[in-house]
C-alpha cells in the first residue's frame, strides 16, 4: 500500500523548462499525485517510481521539443491523464514517442492529447493497464513513414478502450495476448488494428474508416472481432478484415461496407481440424464480399448478410478450395431460387461459380473493362453455353431467401 502524497505545483510562468517538472517528480515520493496548472513544460521527463501526473485544467502542454521520446515509464502503478504531449524525435530505429511504458504493470494513460510526436504510446512488456479516451496524431510525414499510433508489444490483459489515432501509421498488438480492444476510433491510417503472434483478445465496437486496411489478423489464435464497423478502406486493394493464418477466430456481427476487399481470407484456419466462424456480418457494397487467397477450408460462414458487392466470392487460385467451408444460411442478392414452402430458406442451393467476367484473376489489366457491355456479353454466353466447364466456387445449401434491416 502506497501512502498517497498530493502535491500541486503553481507556477507564475506559462513556460517552463522541464527540469522543473523532473525536479517536481524525482522529489516526490512514491504514490504522490502532481496536479500541473496550464502552461508549457519544454523537454523530456522520465518517470521511475509509482506517481499520477494530473492537468488540473486544460492547456497543460508537455513539449519535447523535436529530440527523444517526450515521458518515459519506468515503473508500475503510474497514472498520466488530461495531458497534452507533443513534439517527439524523429528517428524510427529510436521508436521517438509521445509515452514510451516499459515492463510496468497497472498503468493508465487516459484523456490525454498526443500530437505531432512519431509514435504516439509505445508499451514494451506491459500488464493489466488501462488507455483510454486518447486522441493520438502523428508527425506530417508520408503515411508509410508515420510512426505506429499505439504499439502493444508482448503486453498482456490490458484495455485499449475510446482513442482515436487520426493520421497515424498502424495500431499493432504482436506478441500480446488478453488485451480488450474496445470502441476505438482509426481514420486514415495505414493499418487501424493489426495483429501478429497474438492469442485470446477481444476487439469490439470499433470504428475504421479511410484507411489503407481496417483489420488485419496474421499468426494469431483464440479472437473475438465482433460489432466492429470498417468502412472505406483506400485504395484497390482496401481491406476491411483480413485474416491470414489464423486459427480459432470468432468474426460475428461486423458490419464491412465500400472497400476493395471486404473479409479476405488466407490459409486459415491455419491449423489442421480446426474451424473460424464467420457468423452474422453484414458484407455491403464492396468491390469483392469474400476473397479466398490459398488453402482455406474448414471455415464456418453463416447468417451472414451479403448484399451490393460487385463479386460475392473469388478465389485468386486453384488451391484455395472454398467448396471445403461450411457455408450456410447466408442471405445473398443475388440468389435466384424460391422459397415455395414460405420458410424463408431457399428450395435450392445457392451455388457460386467463375465464369468469363472473372478474367481479370488472370490479367487484372483486363478490369478496366469491368462492367462493360462486353464483359457482361461474356458472362451471360458463359452461363447460357459455356465454351468450357465454369470453375465451382462454393455452395450454400440454405440460402436465406429474405432479409430485415
């Protein structure tokens, strides 16, 4: 039990050297709580004991001034909140950055600003911490040389919960397991969320939009994503939800609409007797719905609602054997079947083939002509006398015939 001291320092100036503050924290004892009224404080502190760092108001800035990482953690039990921190290094091999944690447990970092620092809070081996309700920008750099919003690196049962990164690079969880990502905001990013060599995390009720990729899981097992809205990924290849070797996920309830990519999906589940459900989204007015790149068999996908996409389904390769998914009990628009007995199932299956307008797998030069009269003359002669056997894609055995909202 730490004895709480409540220390608050009154300056007369609006501008201070950060000396003063580090003076403030390194004469502190362990567990006081400094309350800082508006000002700047220009230059780096660092933090090695339990302590709280409170703007009493706003306006309380802490300026880096262009050199290192800003605040530096060194300890457990360290609380920063209503800061404003800008101003970091630039040097990426330095990981320069707003608020660097390393191996420090029960932090939070929570109604603070960060602009104009590479990296914004960069955590190394931290636990059972708390960010919330951060605004996080980065340097005015070209997007693929911005530094990482929020990077949890072998950081465990944390909760990431109500930031915004806004022109930031990437939030990236590698090697971070239990965290609870929650109701975050990302904008014209390059990766919103990005998971390597990450197990048993729940990502929920987040908002991605113009971005290069909203998630992407590669390496990771034992994954909830669900209530999650990715909207207009960039570019012609925007991603909404990619998972690439993963094992055990659950996608339920996501809502991916106006990207290039709406789920793509390669090789997973990546291991052997296992399944990924991918149940109750809503895959809207995408260029593709589903994008099945090599082996992936063994998915469970179904209730899902896919409506307004260009293509439903492609396979970019032979191997992929997307016939080998449980697919089932998906409303798709474009089915062409009746529902006779009224139980809202479709009499027959719904069945997904390539034909002719899918040249462009082959020669993407060939999508410039996509949707015109030509390729749509193509299509309908091979589905009407095909010169050659269409490849078969996958078959939903009951489809929903009829969906609400």
């Amino acid at each position: 039990m730490f004895r709480i001291f409540l220390l608050t320092i009154v300056f007369l100036t609006a501008e201070l050297s950060a000396s003063v503050l580090q003076e403030a924290i390194d004469n502190a004892p362990s567990g006081s709580i400094l309350k800082l009224p508006a000002g700047v404080y220009k230059g780096k502190i660092t933090i090695d004991k339990p302590l709280t760092i409170i703007g009493k108001e706003s306006g309380v800035i802490i300026d880096g001034e262009g050199e290192g990482t800003v605040i530096t953690v060194k300890s457990s039990f360290v609380t920063l909140k209503n800061l404003k921190i800008i101003n970091s290094g630039a040097r990426h091999e330095k990981i320069d950055a707003a608020i660097t944690i390393s191996e420090a447990k029960q932090c939070e970092v929570s109604d603070c600003v960060i602009d104009d620092c590479l990296f914004g809070i960069d955590m190394q081996m931290v636990s059972n911490s708390i960010i919330s309700n951060n605004r996080i920008t980065s340097k005015n750099f070209e997007l693929g040389l911005k530094g990482d919003g929020l990077r949890l690196w072998y950081s465990n049962n944390n909760i990431v919960k109500k930031n915004s990164l806004i022109h930031s690079r990437d939030m990236v969880v590698w090697y971070s397991h239990g965290n609870t990502i929650e109701e975050n905001v990302g904008e014209y990013c390059r990766y919103s969320l990005h998971f390597m060599y990450a197990g048993k995390n729940n990502v929920i009720n987040n908002r991605y939009q113009y971005n290069s990729v909203g998630i992407f899981f590669m390496y990771s097992k034992d994954t909830i994503a669900s209530g999650n809205i990715i909207k207009s990924s960039l570019g012609a290849t925007g991603m909404g939800i990619g998972l690439k070797e993963v094992t055990n996920f659950t996608i339920k309830d996501n809502t991916i609409l106006y990207c290039a990519q709406g789920l793509y999906i390669d090789r997973s589940p990546f291991e052997p007797e296992t399944n990924n459900w991918i149940e109750n989204n809503k895959i809207l007015y995408n260029a593709e719905a589903l994008h099945f790149h090599s082996l992936s068999e063994d998915n469970i996908i179904k209730n899902n609602k896919i409506m307004g996409n260009i293509e439903d389904v492609v396979n970019d390769g032979k191997s992929s054997k997307t016939y080998n998914n449980d697919i089932r009990e998906n409303y798709w628009d474009n089915y062409e079947g009746f529902d006779r007995d009224g139980d809202n199932i479709g009499d027959t299956p719904h069945k997904v083939y390539r034909y002719a307008d899918q040249l462009w797998l082959y020669n993407p030069n060939v999508k410039f002509f996509y949707g015109s009269p030509v390729i749509s003359l193509l299509n309908f002669l091979a589905k009407l006398a095909p010169f050659t056997k269409p490849l078969f894609l996958l078959e939903d055995k009951k489809p929903i015939v009829k969906t609400e909202g």
